[in-house]
C-alpha cells in the first residue's frame, strides 16, 4: 500500500492510500451485488514483514 499525502492550500491536508489490486470481480445477486477484491502482495513487502516478525 502507498500513502501519500496531499496538500490543500487553506491547511488541512489529508492522507490518500492506494493499492496496488490483482482483480475486482462484481457479482449480481437477487439482493443487489457482491464485491470481491484481490491483492498479491510485494514480495519486498512479504520480505520485509518476515524480517520483522524474526
């Protein structure tokens, strides 16, 4: 996931986050739809948390 931060000229900036996504798969249904979202994960990022799981 990245953060970045934007910057809004009367001083109240805010956070954006973005997500890097394999697929987003929408299913119809008798009550409305479903969503589903996929994400892999960075191998840096896997990388990095079992280094700090240690």
């Amino acid at each position: 996931m990245i953060e970045e931060v934007q910057v809004v000229t009367d001083g109240k900036n805010f956070s954006v986050y973005r997500a890097q996504l394999d697929g987003v798969e929408f299913d119809l249904t008798e009550d409305g739809f479903e969503v589903s979202v996929s994400r892999r994960e960075r191998m840096s990022d896997r990388f990095t948390q079992l280094v700090e799981d240690m």
